[in-house]
C-alpha cells in the first residue's frame, strides 16, 4: 500500500513538472507570436515581397554586426552582395511618398545614423548627379534629415530623405574605395 501511495506521489509529480513545462513553451509561443505580430503591424499594408525584403535586410544587418572587424563576408561586402542588392531594392521600394518615417524606422530598425542637411552636403554629389543623369529635376530642399542605412560601413550607404515625416526620396554614398 505504501509503494502504491510512493508511485502516486511520483506520477503526480512528473505530471505536475509536464504541465509546467508545457505551459512554458505555450507561454514562450505566445511571446514570440507577439513579436512578430507587432512588426508585422509596423510593416502593414507593405507588399509580401517588400516585407520578404525587410525580413531579410534584418537578418544581414545583426549577421554584419556580429561580425568580427576585419573578416570578410562577400555577401555583406561585395558590390552586387546579397546585402547591397537589398538595400539597393528597398530604396527603389520605399524611397519615395507615400512611404514614412515611421515606415521605414519600424520597419528597418533605427538608422544606423541621422544626418542634416549640412552634415550629408559632403555625400550629395553622386546623388545630385544621377538625378540629373536621370532627368529628375532637383527639388527645393526643405530641413531634410537623412536616414543613413550602412551597406559597408560609414563610407558606403544608402539614405532615405525624409521631409517633415514623408520620405521623398532615397540615394547612395559610395567611397569607391
């Protein structure tokens, strides 16, 4: 009778640590369901290919910070790399209205870097020139601020130019190093 009551105990016990453990993994699920239910909702109304893109700019973007300075990772560094290509795509993407700040911040995460138009006069020579190149006439600057995407670092990157909340238009800084 006592060794009935003992393999109760037990079997009351195993349960107990079963339900706890399952109860974690639910509780964890729904944590990680959230997560991604809240950047969904900052990328709403994108289209599933734009948020494919997102997804994976993401993913090179922590890969290219992890990684250690002076180790080469052609698809992170090389003109025509995985990375390169994505971000070249979301500008073409999002670079223009009726697209957001907000948009792009919650989307892409936080610029790797702010700039004015003092601070970006400096990088706008290739932007100026493939606007004329393309026959887009400049436009009549007003306070932008320049969200600064690093392809390879400060010396090569993308910007979006965002003026009082809409971007209007997206560039590149190249070194040519």
């Amino acid at each position: 009778m006592a060794r009935q009551g003992l393999s109760d105990a037990v079997s009351l016990a195993v349960m107990k640590q079963q339900t706890l453990y399952v109860s974690a993994i639910l509780l964890l699920a729904g944590a990680t369901a959230a997560r991604s239910n809240q950047s969904d909702s900052q990328c709403h109304g994108l289209d599933q290919r734009v948020v494919g893109l997102i997804s994976q700019y993401k993913e090179l973007r922590e890969r290219r910070r992890q990684l250690p300075d002076g180790t080469y990772d052609k698809e992170l560094r090389d003109h025509g790399g995985k990375l390169h290509k994505i971000l070249q795509s979301l500008g073409t993407e999002l670079g223009h209205p009726p697209h957001t700040k907000n948009i792009i911040v919650g989307c892409l995460g936080e610029p790797d870097s702010v700039r004015n138009d003092v601070q970006m006069a400096r990088y706008l020579e290739i932007y100026e020139r493939e606007r004329r190149r393309t026959g887009r006439a400049p436009r009549a600057k007003r306070d932008r601020e320049y969200l600064i995407y690093h392809w390879r670092g400060g010396h090569d990157f993308m910007f979006f130019i965002n003026e009082d909340g809409l971007i209007v238009d997206h560039g590149w800084w190249f070194a040519y190093e």
